[in-house]
C-alpha cells in the first residue's frame, strides 16, 4: 500500500521500487570490485552498485563517487541504522531521497531493510 501511494504521489518510480524489492540482477561486474575479494564488499553489492548507476538517472556516476569513499561508505555499511545517517558522502549520495537511501541500504546492508522502512514510513507518513 505504501509503495503504491508513493508512485502516485510520484515520489518514487517504479525501477526504484524493484531495485529495493529485488535488488540487482547483474552477476558479472564491468569493472573490479574496488574492494577486492574478500573485502566488505562483496561482488554481488559492486554488481548492483553498477546496474543502479547505469539504470536510475539519480545514481549517475555513484559508482565512480563511491569510489573515491570507500572508508566512509563502509562506515555506513557496518552502522546500525544506516537509514539515519544524513550526511552521505559524494554529491550525488547527498542528494538521494530517503526512499533511495533505503535501496542503498539494501544493497550495503540487507540485514537492515525492515528497519529501515520502518523509519521510512515514520519519517514520511507518522508514527
């Protein structure tokens, strides 16, 4: 019900209602993971990291601005509620809707998505 009213309210669009209901579907990455094997990121994360880049006209250019902030993007990774965290690093990660977040959220820390809709829906629809 929350995601329809949104699409109506054209708050969201509906590629980025299937990037946070299904997540990338891309399994091979154009470039390295700029982690590494093993790191925090995983292939699959830098996988759905470029595919949102190339898809979603407000993610232009993320993947090379996350880059470029790897530490502060793991910062976010591993908080608790990363949902909360306001100051994001690079331009165009400050500049996302807290509905985006959530979807970067899932793809950084799927662990956290229920939480994080819950906060979505208090932020924008009351307790």
């Amino acid at each position: 019900m929350l995601l329809r009213i949104m699409v109506q309210e054209k708050r969201v669009n509906p590629l980025e209602i299937r990037f946070l209901c299904v997540g990338g579907t891309k399994i091979e990455s154009e470039e390295p993971n700029p982690v590494a094997d093993g790191g925090w990121l995983t292939l699959k994360m830098w996988c759905t990291i470029e595919e949102i880049t190339a898809e979603l006209e407000e993610f232009r250019g993320w993947s090379d601005e996350f880059k470029q902030h790897l530490d502060e993007w793991k910062e976010i990774a591993l908080n608790d509620k990363p949902y909360e965290i306001e100051d994001w690093p690079g331009e165009i990660a400050k500049n996302l809707t807290l509905f985006q977040k959530i979807i970067v959220c899932n793809i950084l820390t799927p662990d956290k998505i229920i939480p994080g809709i819950s906060y979505l829906i208090s932020k924008e629809y009351g307790e």
